[in-house]
C-alpha cells in the first residue's frame, strides 16, 4: 500500500518562508508526477504546483515566482520551497502523486495534509 506523508508546516510571519516535503513509500514502480494543493476554510482545493517525471513544472499564477516545486527521484520525494509568504496562502497542503504500483494501473494517491498559517 503507497503511503504519502508531509511535514513542515507551522506558523510563519508574512514575508517569511517555509520548506515542505512529502516523500512517497510502498511497492511503486514508478511515480509520473507528484505535486501539492491547497485548501483554506470553506473554500475548493486548488492546485498549487506540479512537477512531472520529466522536471517539467507548473505552477498556480497567485504563487509563481514566491513558491519551487521541486522531486528527489531517488527517494520519491517532492518538496515546495515556499518564500514571500503572504496571510492569503494560509490553508492546509496536501501532496499528491500520480504513479503505479507493481500490478497496478496509474492512480492518484493524497497524503493527510500539513497546517501552513501565515500571520500578518
């Protein structure tokens, strides 16, 4: 079973910055890409960035230039650098990986989601 867990997320100050990651484990064959959402109370879960197996990334226009995806291949993992942090990225982040388990089809898999509040 293909578990994803998160981590680094807390409370920082507008203007500061925070480095999540999320590593992926289980019997996967390989990972076509990982990524992160976002969802703030009583609002709809919205993409935030993505990288591809191939580096290619992309990014939501309200965090390009602030955030960077980026993925260690070797450890399956995927982690989002994100600076210049306003009070409006507060929300919870969930990262999600779209891969292949042995004798399985490609399916999408969430982690638990990691708390992100920035302070004004």
């Amino acid at each position: 079973q293909v578990q994803l867990v998160e981590s680094g997320g807390g409370l920082v100050q507008a203007g500061g910055s925070l480095r999540l990651s999320c590593a992926a484990s289980g019997s996967i064959l390989s990972i076509n890409s990982m990524g992160w959402y976002r969802q703030a109370p009583g609002k709809q879960r919205e993409l935030v960035a993505t990288i591809a197996s191939g580096g290619n990334t992309n990014y939501a226009d309200s965090v390009k230039g602030r955030f960077t995806v980026s993925r260690d291949n070797a450890k399956n993992t995927v982690y989002l650098e994100m600076n210049s942090l306003k009070p409006e990225d507060t929300a919870v982040y969930y990262c999600t990986a779209r891969l292949r388990e042995i004798l399985r089809s490609q399916r999408d898999y969430w982690g638990q989601g990691t708390q992100v509040t920035v302070s004004s």
